[in-house]
C-alpha cells in the first residue's frame, strides 16, 4: 500500500472480472487517529491518479452518517465497504470490455485538512479477464469454387483457436483484433463435422459445424432419374385414355 502521514491505501495488484457481470474491487485504508468524526470523501477515478474521470464518489459529513454516493458513472459502480470501518471497497455492474481497456482505477480518500493531495493514497487496479466465447462459426465459397470455414471468438486474454475434423483440410490462416480472433479454415475437400476450440487461461469453448458438399450425378444416372418419372406419367395417361375408348 501506500503510505503517507500515517495513512495508507491498500489495493491487490489486480482483479479479474467474468464479462456480463459483476465484480468487487476492494480498497482498504488506515489513518493514524483513534476515531475520526470529521468530513471524509471516497473517489474511485479511471485512468489518471490526478486527473482522471471521476467515476465514483462519495461524502461522509460525520461518522454518524453514512457515505452519501454523489456520482456513479452510469450507475453501474455501488459502495460495498464503509470509509467510516476503513473499507473503500466497490462493486462493478454488468462488465464491459470497455472496462478492460481502462488502463488504470484509482481508489483514495481524503478530508478537507489532510494536508497530502488525496490522489497520491492512489493504486492501480486492472479489469477484467474473460473466458473464451464462440461468438461467430460459418462456411462459405469463394469464386473459385472453394468452400472456407471461419471461426470467430473472442476473450481476455484473447483465446488461441484450433480447427479439427477431417484429413487433408489443415490449411488455415488467422486475425485478430484486441480481445477478439478469427482463424479460417481454407480449402474444405471432406464432408464432416469441423469443431473450433478457443481456449485462454480462463477456460474453453467450441463450436462446431457440419459440412457436406453438394455433388451432382453424373449425365446417364441424371437422364435416367428424369425420364422414369416421365415414362411412368405416359404409360397411366395411355391407360386413362384406352379405358376412356373403350367406354364408348
């Protein structure tokens, strides 16, 4: 922690969140008095230790009264702990991966007459990590007449993705963009079940598709299978009209 005055901030060096949910990023303090009933603020900022975008905060006049929250950005960020108890600790709705981009959160408190900018009882906290998600798994055919099988998913730290399935359909070429990866499987010859498996240090997923290539009969067998039916309709048509003659 950091320590200053006879007051410290103690953070872990980071957390590790599940994206869609919900995450506690605790935050400790001490100070050096025996009760302390003036005025206290709690502020959590993003980025910048000293300038950063204030996401949360709150104001405690007394220690009779309670940490009044006066900004929650988006109100997703919730008080847990009591600064009054030393426990700055908050929680963080519905995790987005535009949490994970923020290099940095700050946690620190101050009185109006600590004479140490509040800032400096600051430490970082990383967010969040993901298990890996199939988000997208297709085929599709190219102009030359080839068919490419293409997995997407994605994850924090972004996943490692292999194809299996049939022989002989192993080349294969990938993308990827921050938390998300592509990897096509080119050039697909043999029908079958193609399984994508994305794993990262968090977990795995799969996805998997089932391709068979369309292949028409040769000429004679594609002549036969049209004129059979054909054939059968000329033979009941003769019969109909024969009985219709022959009923006159």
């Amino acid at each position: 922690g950091v320590q200053c005055n006879g007051w410290s901030v103690h953070v872990p060096s980071d957390v590790t969140g599940e994206l869609g949910k919900m995450v506690i990023l605790p935050c400790t303090f001490t100070h050096p008095y025996k009760t302390f009933d003036r005025a206290l603020t709690a502020i959590w900022r993003i980025k910048e230790p000293y300038n950063g975008t204030v996401i949360f905060k709150c104001v405690s006049q007394s220690s009779s009264e309670l940490c009044r929250t006066a900004i929650s950005h988006k109100n997703k960020y919730k008080l847990l702990g009591n600064p009054r108890h030393k426990d700055l600790s908050i929680r963080v709705d519905n995790l987005t991966w535009s949490d994970s981009e923020r290099p940095n959160l700050h946690c620190s408190c101050f009185t109006p007459d600590l004479p140490l900018h509040p800032d400096l009882l600051s430490l970082p906290v990383a967010i969040p990590t993901a298990a890996p998600r199939i988000i997208n798994i297709t085929v599709s055919s190219s102009r030359d007449h080839t068919f490419q099988a293409r997995c997407t998913a994605e994850g924090e730290p972004a996943p490692a993705l292999t194809w299996t399935g049939p022989p002989y359909s192993n080349l294969s070429s990938s993308s990827s963009s921050s938390h998300r990866v592509t990897r096509e499987l080119r050039s697909l010859t043999h029908d079958g079940k193609y399984t994508c498996t994305a794993v990262n240090s968090h977990g795995r997923a799969e996805g998997a598709i089932y391709f068979y290539k369309f292949r028409a009969s040769d000429s004679s067998s594609f002549m036969t299978l049209i004129f059979i039916p054909l054939a059968i309709k000329v033979v009941i048509l003769l019969v109909i009209l024969s009985f219709a003659a022959f009923s006159r």
